[in-house]
C-alpha cells in the first residue's frame, strides 16, 4: 500500500496541503501519510486559487509521498494517476465523470474536484509530492459557483470516513495497476472532457474549433485544428 499507511485528521487547518509541506521541514513525514481535514480556511486550488469547501461537508486531504522514482519530464504521470483514481472511485460510486485536463473531475461539465500536486525536485528526478484532493461529497449549495457533488447527483448523503478509506483504496489500485502499464496515457486520454469532441478554444490566435486528440509525454495537450494537430501547456490554451 503506498498512500494511506498512516492518516492525520485535524478539524481545522489553512491547507492540508501546506500542514503537510511544514510537517515535512519541521519533523519529518512517513511517504504515504494522509492529512485530512474537516475544515480548510485558506484552501489553495490550482493557478493560485481559493479552494472553497463547507466544513464538515467534502473530502479534504493531502497525501505525501517520497517514494517515486520519476524523472521531472514525466511528472505529469501523478497527475494523470490521480484524476484516473478519483474519476474510478466516483465511478464506482454510479458516478459518471470526465476529467477536464489536466485534472478537474467534472460530471456534466460542471466541477466535482480538483487536484493540486506540488512537487519537490531533486536534480531531474521527483524527490516528493505532496497531492492535495478536494472533492465535493455532502455539500448541496454552491452559491454562484458553478460546482456539483455527489450528494446533488445521487441525492444520498455519505459518511466521510467511509468514503476516505475507499477513496484511499482506489487511488492504491489505480497507481499499481497503471504505474509500469503504457495503456495509461490511452486510458487518461479516453477519461478526458470533450476528448474527440468538436468544441470551442481559445489560444492567442484567438477563438477556433477544435478537437482534443492526445496529451504529449510532458502533458501537453494535443488539439487537432483545421491547420493541424497543435500541442498546448496549461497557460497557451481556454476550454471556452
Ligand atoms: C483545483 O483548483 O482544482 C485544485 C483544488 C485542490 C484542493 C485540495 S483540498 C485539499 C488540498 N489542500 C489544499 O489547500 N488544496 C488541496
């Protein structure tokens, strides 16, 4: 087992994923810890967003590990083994989700959970990582924002730490299953929001038609345009 051999569960903390990073400089953590948390104040999202969760209500928690023995160039593979795990864990709940690249779990468009992976280098190789999951369970009022839950698609409502201890079992077999297997790009790929899909982008051209076809090895995504087949980090292109 890689991720849940110990769990920390605080009720209150700014980020599980910064409570995670200070452990690390301050004490030490065991590769495979997970910090879960009732309640976050500051939760961080991806491009240096609030992640806003109710308390009591969603899955909150960072999981450090220090055992990946991955190259920099290749550390969009925990990306793609995490949304992979979360959209197969939902999918075992009877939810039907997409992941909108690079790793939104989205179910009719509208967001379920994010992911946000913070690295730690050493040379070229992944020293740590810290991956931190939001997912929304419980919660039904989102106020404006455009969110979804699993209770708002099931009309159920969960018990958070028995869905912690499946979430932590699926995100295990998902990384033992796809670590040393090439049908994992394939299989991301078909998991994928608007995959061989004509949709709307936009790139510093401006608007166009597009259709997403692949994701390079760094993560790149490949967009097949009327010129083309062009390759976009996360900056270059807008799902519009
Ligand atoms: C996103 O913007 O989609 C990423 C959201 C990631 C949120 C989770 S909640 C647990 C962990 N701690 C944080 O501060 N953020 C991540």
């Amino acid at each position: 087992m890689r991720f849940g051999r110990k769990l920390i569960h605080l009720e209150s903390v700014d980020s599980t994923n910064n409570y995670v990073a200070n452990m690390v400089k301050d004490q030490g953590l065991a590769s495979g810890t997970v910090i879960m948390a009732d309640d976050q104040f500051a939760g961080k999202g991806q491009r240096e967003a609030e992640w806003l969760s109710t308390a009591g209500m969603n899955l909150t928690l960072s999981i450090y590990i220090d055992d990946v023995n991955l190259s920099v160039d290749r550390q969009f593979k925990i990306t793609q083994l995490v949304a992979l795990g979360i959209h197969e864990f939902l999918s075992k709940n009877g939810i039907n989700s997409r992941i909108k690249w690079p790793n939104d779990s989205m179910v009719d468009g509208v967001k379920i959970g994010g992911i946000l992976i913070e690295n730690h280098l050493s040379g070229k190789q992944i020293k740590s990582s810290i991956i931190g999951i939001g997912l929304n369970v419980n919660q039904l009022d989102f106020g404006d924002l455009a969110a979804t839950s699993m209770s708002k698609l099931t009309n159920k409502s969960y018990l958070l730490n028995e869905l912690y201890f499946s979430l932590i079992y699926t995100m295990n077999a998902v990384w033992e299953r796809f670590w040393s297997d090439p049908s994992l790009d394939r299989v991301y790929l078909n998991a994928l929001f608007r995959v061989n899909e004509k949709a709307n982008y936009s790139d510093k051209h401006g608007d166009f038609i597009g259709e997403i076809c692949g994701i390079s090895p760094e993560g790149k995504i490949k967009i097949r345009k009327s010129e083309g087949v062009l390759e976009y980090s996360l900056k270059e292109v807008k799902f519009c």
